[in-house]
C-alpha cells in the first residue's frame, strides 16, 4: 500500500469588526443576530501527494519528466467550494457555488448548518453532475468508445513460475466502453458544519474573530505506474504504436462519500521504451477500483471482482504490431489508491508475425466507434 496521499487544508472565518458614529469599539463577543462571515480558503500540498517517496523506490523506467512531464500529481490551481445550507430537518435547501484562483478566496456564507465541498476544477477532462436533493456530486468523463478489441492473453513470469494457467481460449473479451482518462481530482467533504454568530466559538486573531477548521483534501483519481521488463527480448520489441489501456476500473466516483461507481470502463495510456534497460513504461489516471470507498480497506475488500488487464500494444522491429493482454486483477486490488506495477514478460510468448509487415498504430486497440450525445450538468 502506498503511503497515504493527502492535501493539508484550512478554512478560516472572519467575522467582521463593528465601527459605530466616529467611534471603534472592541467586538461584540456574544453578536445574537445572523451575520454575513468571511472564508478565507488556504491550501498546501503535502509533498507525499506529489510524487510518493515509496514510489520512488520501485520506480525504474527512465522517465523522461521534461518531455513526458511529471510522475506524481501536478498542484491544483483553482477550486470550487460548494456550500449546502440545511434547513430544519436537516436536509439541504440551497445549494452556492464559490470558484477561485489559487489558494485563497473570500466568500459570504450565513450563520446555519451547511455540508461543505471543496474540490478542484482546473481539468480539461473532468465532468461534474449533481442530483436534485443537493446530496450528490459526482464527477465522471466521457465515453469515446464502445470498447477495446480483444487481445492474446499471456502470463507475466511470475504467473509462470507460480504454475498458473491461462484463461481458457487465446483471446480476452474487453467488457465495458472506453472513456476519456481523468485527471487529477482531489476533494475534501465537511459535513454538518455549524457557523454560529456566538464568537466565543471563534479566535481572535489579527483584529479579526476566526473560526478554524481543518480537513485533509485527498485525491480521488488514481495513478498507476507500469513498467514492464521484457525477457528475451533480443531488440525483437521496440516500443508502442498503439498505447495501452487499463480495463475494469471505475467510470466515477462521489465525491461526498468517495465511493466509485459500480461500473466499469477502460482507460488509455502512451506506452514508451527504455531500450538501455529492455523496459516498457507507462502512466494512466483512474478513478480506482468500481464499487468502493478506494481509502477504506473493509470497503475494497467487498467490492465486486475485476477483472482487470493491462492490454498493451507491442511494436517489432521488422514493423509488425500485436495486441496482448496481462492480467493484472491481483496488482490492482493490492493498490486500491495507485502505485506502481512491475511486470516480466518472455518476448518468446508473442513473438513478431515474420510474414507481417506495418500495420499498428492508436486503432490497433480500440474498436467500434460512435459519437455520444446528450445533457449533463457541469458545476463551473
């Protein structure tokens, strides 16, 4: 398991002094009516969330982070906080929507009981949807495809070694669409959080009454690392055409409980070569495992089988291509949150097709495609 990834956050609540005819005087410590109070949203990004130090020990590939850009996750550069006011029962009945630059906004919330989130929005990829209760939030992407054509399945060399056995018949059936790969979301819940208009409950500090809250804002897509070691190799393979995908991994997640969806769908990566160390590497953001909370272990426990398999695309050097499928069920849910994956694989189990010549490239793994259309609603 990797180590815990998180965002450290404070929120503060300013309430403002009060200046009367000419005259300052000291604020009101017991103010008994609703008042108007001031966030001020701070954030800083644990460094663990950037690039995690055990990663860094498993990591082999030569990875080039000037031309393929960073391993870990990139800062978040704006936010949203959603603020859900309760009414009597309990229940929400409004629901405001604060956007800022950075790591700090102003923003007037009232005294009451509110549910609040706080998530990023700097991606390209991400979709957000909300039901009509303001109970749900929930982010998701796109499909583009119905799914991945299927592919020679073949074992790893730990697979071999261990004595297990394929999958009856040579070919994988690839269930599930392929969607657009997420980017970096991190989010942070704080239900049931009273703003009172008694500043005993708040600190004064700085002319100003603060009211403290902390929270820790976490990740909610996942990055998985391969890298694969080709054995017996002999410069036979020499990169990628077509990429990769990674199959079975949740299409979103709620970001009020953290839970995934429970269906599944594909999600494509670029795969490039070490040739000095014989290596495949690659890099795909997902939004975990379907059908769980990715944080808590009794709740990965329960969640529905895979399977997953990393299909990847091998290019010759005589210029042929080939599909081929690796199971991977076992690496996944022993990383719910991310990490990286090493795999073995015999270039003598899918050698090149010395009678083909060309062919591959980005359609080599995905088939079947159709333009979506419909509605959603997108919190901006």
């Amino acid at each position: 398991m990797t180590r815990k990834k998180h965002i450290l956050l404070r929120i503060a609540v300013a309430a403002a002094l009060i200046a009367m005819a000419g005259c300052t005087i000291e604020p009101v410590l017991h103010l008994r009516k609703a008042i108007a109070t001031k966030i001020a949203l701070s954030t800083r990004v644990n460094v663990d969330v950037m690039w995690q130090i055990d990663w860094q020990t498993q990591w082999e590939f030569n990875w080039d982070v000037s031309a393929l850009g960073p391993v870990g996750y990139r800062l978040p550069s704006s936010m949203l906080m959603h603020v859900f006011t309760q009414g009597e029962d309990g229940k929400p009945i409004s629901h405001t929507v604060h956007n800022f630059v950075g790591d700090n906004a102003q923003v007037d919330v009232f005294v009451g009981t509110h549910n609040i989130l706080f998530h990023n929005n700097d991606s390209e990829a991400l979709l957000f949807r909300q039901d009509n209760e303001f109970s749900n939030i929930e982010s998701y992407t796109r499909k583009i495809a119905n799914g991945l054509k299927s592919a020679t399945q073949i074992q790893t060399l730990q697979q071999k070694t261990a004595g297990l056995t394929k999958a009856d018949g040579d070919q994988t059936d690839i269930e599930g669409p392929v969607n657009l790969t997420p980017e970096g979301l991190f989010t942070l819940y704080k239900p049931d959080q009273v703003i009172t208009d008694n500043l005993d409950d708040y600190v004064y500090e700085d002319g100003k009454y603060v009211l403290k809250l902390e929270g820790e804002l976490h990740p909610a897509t996942f990055i998985y690392l391969f890298q694969i070691k080709l054995a017996n190799n002999d410069d036979r393979v020499v990169g990628s055409n077509g990429g990769a995908a990674l199959t079975g991994m949740s299409q979103g997640v709620n970001l009020m409980t953290g839970k995934t969806w429970d269906i599944s769908a594909s999600y494509l990566m670029d795969v490039y070569m070490d040739k000095a160390q014989n290596m495949l590497g690659a890099r795909v953001m997902t939004f975990g495992i379907p059908g769980c909370d990715p944080y808590d272990a009794t709740s990965v426990a329960s969640a529905p089988d895979g399977p997953h398999y990393l299909v990847i695309n091998v290019t010759y050097v005589n210029g042929s291509s080939r599909n081929i499928s690796i199971p991977v069920t076992d690496e996944i849910r022993a990383l719910p949150t991310g990490g990286v994956i090493t795999l073995e694989i015999d270039v003598d189990d899918f050698p090149p097709d010395e009678s083909a010549g060309g062919g591959g490239g980005f359609n080599a793994l995905v088939g079947d495609w159709e333009q979506e259309e419909g509605s959603t609603t997108i919190i901006n």
